[in-house]
C-alpha cells in the first residue's frame, strides 16, 4: 500500500480511511487462512494450528498494547 497524503485531511480521517483499510486486509488474509482448514487439500496437526495462533494472539495484544500505552511512557520512581 503506497503511503499517500490526501491534501486537507485531519489525522482523524486519515485514521479512519487507513484503519479501515489496514482492518479489511488483516480480516481478508484470515480468511485465506482459513481455507488451509480444509483437510481433503491440506495435512497438520494440532500442535501446528496452536503455532499458528499463539503467534496471532500474541502479535494482536502487542499492536492493542500500542493504542493503550503511548511511546511517551517512560519508568518513574
């Protein structure tokens, strides 16, 4: 996706058209994911489908982490 600037638009709505985005693409590659569930076309384990979504879940609370606690956050005694 080429980074782009829209002359006039607010951060806000540059949130709003690249989390949409960004959003729609995420849930679009899940899906295709979803498709290697199929067992008549692909072999694996359980062990392999834990992997693969502890490494999601675990990448999902990094980024959620990201819009909670800023970059500023800095250790205090």
């Amino acid at each position: 996706m080429p980074k782009r600037k829209i002359e006039g638009e607010t951060p806000e709505e540059r949130f709003r058209r690249l989390g949409a985005a960004r959003t729609n693409e995420v849930l679009s590659r899940l899906k295709i994911l979803g498709n290697c569930a199929n067992r008549q076309l692909y072999s694996y384990t359980e062990k392999d489908i834990d992997k693969i979504f502890s490494v999601i879940d675990r990448r999902l609370k990094e980024v959620r982490a990201k819009f909670h606690f800023g970059k500023s956050d800095s250790f205090k005694l």
